[in-house]
C-alpha cells in the first residue's frame, strides 16, 4: 500500500482542531486515508454513499451521531450538510465543559463548493480544511515530500523517469487505483471513471440536459490544460452560452477536476499584465484520456506536448504543499508583450520564478521573462527551469536548472 503524506497532516489536524475536513476529487483515496484512523485512533466510520445512512442522518442528524458514536469519520459529508449544526453543538458543548474538544470528526467530500460553504458558516475556528489529490510522484516512489522552492537540497531519488517514461506517466495519470489494482489499466480506469463518477456528480450539481454537449465541453477544456482559459472560444466551439461554460467550470472546479491559476499581480509593475486565470486539469491521465490522447509516443511528439509537461510539473509542486497542509501561493505572469513565466512562488515575502521546458539545454534567453518582476516591491528569491535534464546545474547564482525528478 502506497503511504500517503497527508496522513501525517490529518494527525497534526487532529491534535490542533474539533474537527478535519478532507476535500478532493472521487477516487483520489480520501476513504483509504481516513478508513487507517479507525485502528490508529479509534475512529467509527460511516458513509452517506449509503442511501439508508444518508436518509437518517438527513432526518434525524442527532440520533445519527449517537448512533454511530465519536470520535467519527462521516464519508461523503456533502450529502447531509444539517449535520454540520450538531456537530457544532457538539464541539461548543465540549468546550464550554472544558472537555477534549479536538480530534472528534474527520469528515470528507467530493463537491468542495458545498460542503466548503456549510463549513464556513457553522465551522469557523472549529475546523481544519486539507485538500487530497491523486498520487505523487514522491508517494509513488516512497519518498519523502517537502514543499518544493528552487532553494531546496535537491537529491537523487529513486525510480528517476527519462523523458518518454514521464510521458508514459503523464498518459497514465496518479489515481490510485491504477497502482493498486494490476488488473486494471488506465484506459479502462478513466473510462469508467467519466461515465459513473463525473457523470453522477455533475447531475447532482446542475440539472445536465444535453450530456453530449458537456462532454464535447470537457474534451475540449482537457486538450487547453496549461492555457489561458478563454470562455468566449469555448462557447464557441461547444455551442452554448458563456454563462453556462462558467458554470461547467464552476462544477469541475468544485468536483475537484480542475483548478484556476491566477495571474500575478504587483501594483509596482508593468499594469499590462493579463488578468485571465490558467487553466489546469488536476490528473494528467484524466485530461489525455478526455482529450483523446491514449498513446505517450504521440504525445511526446504532438503540439500538446509542452502544455501537458506543464500540467504534470505544477501538479507536482502544488501537490507538495497540499498535502503538507499549507497554501498553494502560486500564481503566473503574462503582459501584453508576450513575457512569460509559468509559475511563481511566493513564499516568505520572496517571488521564486519558475520556468517549465521540455528541453535539456538551457541558456539565460530562457528567463528573459525574469527581469520583468525585478521591480516588484517582493525580493526574487532564488529561481529556476524545471526540465528534463539528467544532472541539475547552474546559470547564475540564483537561477538553477533542475531536473523533473527533483519535484
């Protein structure tokens, strides 16, 4: 069984906070995860994936948490958002007595925006939120994993990936269950993963009356992974309102599918930079597989090579902080002169810039786009391209070349 890193930050949240929320995407190993507690601390464990459950804690919340006892992991929590109320009254009951408050409920969710919004209202102070993804490349091959900053110790790890075996691994996708189940190929996975899982969620969210139209939307949405994410083309193209394409993309957002990057913005710099979010599928398998891309070989060679390659690396960097339990302060920058940087990190009142490049060799044309930040009221921190060279080297004192393998 593959050891996840945020089962360390689950036990952190336990001993600090009432109550732990987990949001991710289905199939991600959220009820793999918490399902561990019941023998490492004693937790009960009910899911309202079961209709009798769920009807009972809908109709009688109280009882329901009688019944079932706490400390309590509730799986799929969205789908009673009344029992939030109780277990307020739970936890505010024990602190008024100045009982042990923290470690009472773990609870998980598929559809973030729900389950975010019943949280904020009745959870405030209470309740620490994490954010699960599909594996890591660290997890895969048993590593550890720290936030990532060009600054780190980079080492050798183990299983290093060439260039095709991480196209191989970008096509392939980190669902668990694609590791965990030998019988089971990605194809077959993703196959049916859309039609019972993202089919089944997106109906509960919106009323879904042209499913046809919705997925020529996903299929294309997949094949701008990496892009600026431009509504008006979209519709377009799928034939439907932009309205309606903001809120497909509301729904996979709050599904855990996609997630928006936003431009950087410093008032101290060039005002002509975009304002529109990237957009980022959060599995690579998932995105190639509704974009009908099934084969590495073509993929390494296609136009959607470098977006993909992108995808995978800030999925692995943002993945790093997530399940460390820390935000994801990452951002781009675009301006109307057509710089470009893919990725900056700002972290402890630094800006790390980040190229990602397919290539191996790199010269200091590469980050032109750097010095368009050098007035930006944050000092640049130390930066680097992301690629996939063997060995890591330097091009200035404060710029690096680093292989994929180091994320």
């Amino acid at each position: 069984m593959i050891q996840r890193t945020i089962t360390s930050t689950i036990k952190q949240s336990l001993e600090a906070y009432p109550v732990t929320v987990i949001t991710g995407a289905r199939q991600v190993g959220k009820s793999t995860v918490v399902y561990a507690f019941t023998k490492s601390h004693g937790f009960h464990y009910v899911s309202l994936d079961n209709i009798e459950e769920r009807n009972l804690a809908n109709t009688d919340p109280k009882y329901f948490i009688e019944r079932h006892g706490y400390p309590l992991i509730i799986d799929e929590v969205q789908y009673a958002p009344i029992l939030m109320e109780v277990i307020e009254e739970i936890v505010n009951s024990k602190r008024i007595k100045q009982e042990k408050a923290n470690g009472l409920f773990i609870l998980t969710g598929s559809q973030s925006y729900e389950l975010m919004n019943n949280i904020s209202q009745s959870m405030a102070g209470r309740a620490a939120v994490l954010t699960m993804e599909p594996l890591s490349q660290n997890e895969i091959n048993g590593e550890e994993e720290i936030p990532f900053l060009p600054s780190n110790d980079f080492k050798k790890k183990k299983n290093e990936l060439n260039s095709h075996e991480l196209f191989e691994r970008i096509i392939q996708g980190n669902y668990p269950e694609i590791y965990s189940n030998p019988a089971m190929n990605s194809e077959m996975f993703y196959q049916r993963y859309v039609s019972t899982y993202i089919d089944r969620d997106v109906n509960q969210l919106i009323n879904l009356k042209d499913k046809s139209r919705f997925h020529s939307f996903m299929q294309i949405l997949a094949s701008l992974t990496g892009q600026q994410l431009n509504m008006s083309t979209i519709s377009k193209a799928v034939g439907v309102t932009v309205k309606t394409i903001g809120d497909w993309i509301s729904v996979l957002e709050t599904c855990g599918l996609i997630y928006l990057l936003q431009s950087y913005n410093d008032v101290s710099i060039v005002k002509r930079i975009t304002r529109t979010p990237k957009i980022y599928f959060s599995d690579t398998g998932l995105a190639a597989h509704l974009a009908k891309i099934n084969d590495a070989s073509t993929l390494e060679v296609s136009a959607f090579a470098g977006a993909f390659m992108e995808t995978y690396v800030m999925n692995e960097i943002r993945k790093t902080y997530l399940n460390n339990g820390k935000n994801f302060n990452g951002y781009y920058y675009r301006d109307s002169n057509q710089n470009e940087i893919d990725l900056i990190l700002l972290e402890n009142a630094k800006l790390h810039l980040i190229e990602i490049k397919k290539g191996i060799s790199f010269n200091l044309k590469d980050v032109s786009s750097f010095k368009q930040l050098e007035k930006s009221r944050y000092e640049i921190g130390e930066s680097c391209i992301i690629c996939n060279t063997k060995e890591n080297y330097s091009l200035t004192r404060n710029i690096k070349v680093i292989s994929v393998n180091c994320i």
